[in-house]
C-alpha cells in the first residue's frame, strides 16, 4: 500500500492538539541552535578562552556521535513508533538543557558540561525528526504542505533565537532556563496526548509498514544514503553561514543606526533568518499550486544573492541580499524530504532518521568547515561564500537521484 492509498487521518480536536505540540516543538528546535550562532558563540567563545576552531571542532564531532547514535538507535528498534520516539526525544532533549542550567564557572568542568549537554540535547533533538515523518501522515493529500507548515514554525525559532540572546545578554545559562521550561511544559503535553488521536497515527503508520515489500534493507539501498547526503549539504549550507555570519558582520561590516558591531551583527543574522520565515510560509501557499521540485529549483536560484551580499559593503545592498539568502535555505529541506517520502513510502520513520543524520552531520560539519576557514577574521567573507555555494554541491546530488532512482 502506497502513502497515497492509506486511509487518511481525519482532522479531530485531539488531533489538532498533537499537530500544535508538533509545531511548538519544531519553533523550540529552531531556537535550540542559539549556542551555535551570534552572540550566544561569541560570549562563549570568549568566556571559556576558545577559540572559533575549537568549538566548530567540538560541536563537529558530538554532533556527528548523536546522528549516528539515532540512526543506530532506530536500527535496533524497528517496532518503535514514530510519536514514542518523539516523546523520548522530547525528554531527552529537556535533559540536555537542564544541565546547561547548572553551567559551572568558566574552567574545565564547564567545558565538559557544555560537551555533554550539547551531545544529550543533539540527540534529543535528532529523534524529534521524526515529526517530519507524522506531518506526512497528518497532510496526507499534500504532504509537502504539511512538512513546509512544521518547518516554517521552525524558522520562527530561529528568528527568535538571536533576539532572546540580545534580550537575555548572551548569557548561555540564563537562555537554558527559559527553553527548560519551555519544553518542560511541552513534554508535559506530549506525555497526555488524547488515545484516540495516538491510535488513528499508529494506525497509519502500521498500514504502512504492513505493505512494505519483502527485500533488501532499506540501509542498503544507495539511494537512502544519496538521499541523506543531500540533507548533509542543505543543512550544512544553513547552518555554516548562520554560525559565521555574525563573526563575518563583527568584523567587517561596522555596527549602524547606532547600534554596536555586536547588536548589528545580530540584526543581520535576524534579517537572514526573516527570509527563511518568509520563504517557508510562502511555500505553504503555494505548495498546492507547485510541485517539491519547482519549489526546490526557486529557493537554488536564491543562493545566488550570496555574491552581492558579501560584495557590497552598502546595507542598502547586503541586507536585502542576505534576506534572499535566507530564502534559499527556507523550503528546499522540507520540500526534498517530502519528495523523498515518495521514494520510501513504507519506511519513513528510518528516513526521517535518515534525514536527521544528514542534517546533523552537516550542521555540525559546515559549522566546522566555516569555523576553520574563519578562524582568522580576513578569511571570514570566504567562509560565508564557501558556506552558501555548497548549495550547488546539493544541487548535483538532487539530479544524481533520478538515476540512482531508475537503476533501483
């Protein structure tokens, strides 16, 4: 039975009460990368005396071990559903920010705490993926509506992300309190789910798996991990950018309208970040009217603005260049993973994993990448460029596919 011939999921109240702990999460996540961005890194970077290769290095390698722990973790559980794994993952995660509550003073014991925590809260977060994977089920008739929908709250989290950083003065513990809570409350939630909801999206995953074909692994398959390099270069190009663009502004674009280079480098970030926001909410209308592919081919030809925006020293210039930025990286993650759900209609959940492996290689690899090329402030520019233009290495992979596709 084909994702398309299931029985579709009929809209309740206790149904909208999960889709709404769904997408509150998602804007939680999108906000959980703030240790990875602007301020929140420079204050880190400068309280614990490292330097910007050593946390693109630290986060590189924990981030790696948590995706590949997930995707092994999944492996061992085939019987697992998605929304328990979600649940864990929401528990999970609550305990990696609650130790970042507890950060002690600057030393080694701090260091080892912002390892751990971010390693727990990495893995928390990777089995929440498998939200991607329920939205589908949910928008059963457009499904790439509904994954564009999850990841559009997303993006409001990353907008949000910078302003509580400025708000809260940069301040690693202070901004853990408050995603503490905030999940707390969520996971609160998710733990008393209503059961005739719970049962209608295990029904469906269940017919899903039911009419799997007999054969290889789906990990066997070498368009699953094609797949999941596609993921490596669209999460990496987001993350390496938004990691480096507020050291990129610091140094080589001065502070205006009287802010200092500091504030200044969080607006632009913010700006970036309201052309994801605007992109994926824009998807969400016309995604009915244009297919996965046209809305992935749109948001390509918006990584161009890449060049004027690091070329031109003018706000006027860079500013509205860097918005469009950000809708490059707004619809194509949501776009592609709804694409390839066609492609593995009986094993979404392994894919979501799939997918949140990727992500989360690429996420802390450009972050790495981006923090190497970066760490001396001339190279900074480069890095930015280097970031944005591994959106054409996606773009090779993504044709790559079709043949992969026919061969299978």
């Amino acid at each position: 039975m084909s994702g398309n011939a299931q029985r579709p999921i009929r809209f309740s109240e206790s149904t909208r009460r999960i889709t709404a702990n769904l997408l509150m999460v998602a804007t939680v996540n999108g906000a959980a990368g703030a240790p990875l961005v602007g301020a929140l890194r420079e204050q880190a970077q400068e309280a614990f005396g490292l330097s910007r290769r050593a946390v693109g290095a630290g986060v590189a390698a924990l981030g790696l071990a948590a995706g590949v722990g997930g995707l092994i973790l999944i492996s061992c559980l085939p019987r697992a559903k998605r929304l328990q794994l979600f649940r864990a993952g929401l528990l999970v995660a609550l305990a990696g920010f609650g130790s970042y509550c507890f950060l002690p003073p600057p030393g080694p014991g701090a260091i080892a705490v912002l390892c751990a925590g971010w390693f727990v809260l990495t893995f928390g977060r990777g089995l929440t993926v498998v939200s991607n994977a329920v939205f589908t089920d949910l928008w059963h008739h457009s499904p790439h509506t509904g994954v564009i929908l999850l990841h559009a709250t997303n993006s409001l989290g990353k907008l949000l992300a910078p302003a509580l950083a400025l708000l809260l003065t940069a301040a690693v513990t202070r901004n853990a309190v408050v995603y503490t809570v905030i999940l707390a409350v969520l996971a609160l939630d998710a733990l008393s789910w209503p059961r005739p909801a719970v049962a209608g999206l295990a029904r469906a995953e269940q017919e899903q798996t039911a009419a799997r074909p007999r054969g290889r692994s789906v990990l066997r398959r070498p368009l699953f991990w094609l797949i999941c390099v596609e993921f490596f270069f669209i999460a990496g190009s987001e993350a390496g950018v938004a990691s480096i663009l507020p050291s990129y502004v610091e140094n080589h674009r001065p502070g205006a309208a009287g802010l200092s280079s500091r504030a200044f480098s969080e607006v632009v970030l913010a700006v970036m970040v309201l052309g994801i926001v605007a992109g994926r909410f824009a998807g969400v209308l016309a995604s009915r009217r244009l297919g996965e592919r046209a809305i992935i081919a749109g948001c390509l030809l918006c990584t161009l603005a890449v060049i004027p925006a690091v070329a031109s020293a003018r706000p006027g210039v860079y500013l509205p260049c860097f918005f469009v930025l950000g809708v490059a990286f707004s619809a194509t993650w949501p776009a592609n993973f709804a694409l390839a759900a066609r492609s593995f209609p009986h094993d979404k959940t392994i894919l979501s994993m799939g997918a949140s492996l990727g992500t989360l290689a690429g996420v802390n690899g450009f972050v790495l990448l981006a923090s190497l090329i970066g760490n001396r402030p001339e190279h900074l520019p480069l890095a930015v460029l280097v970031s944005a233009g591994s959106m054409a290495v996606f773009a090779a992979t993504f044709l790559a596919r079709a043949a992969f596709a026919r061969q299978e």
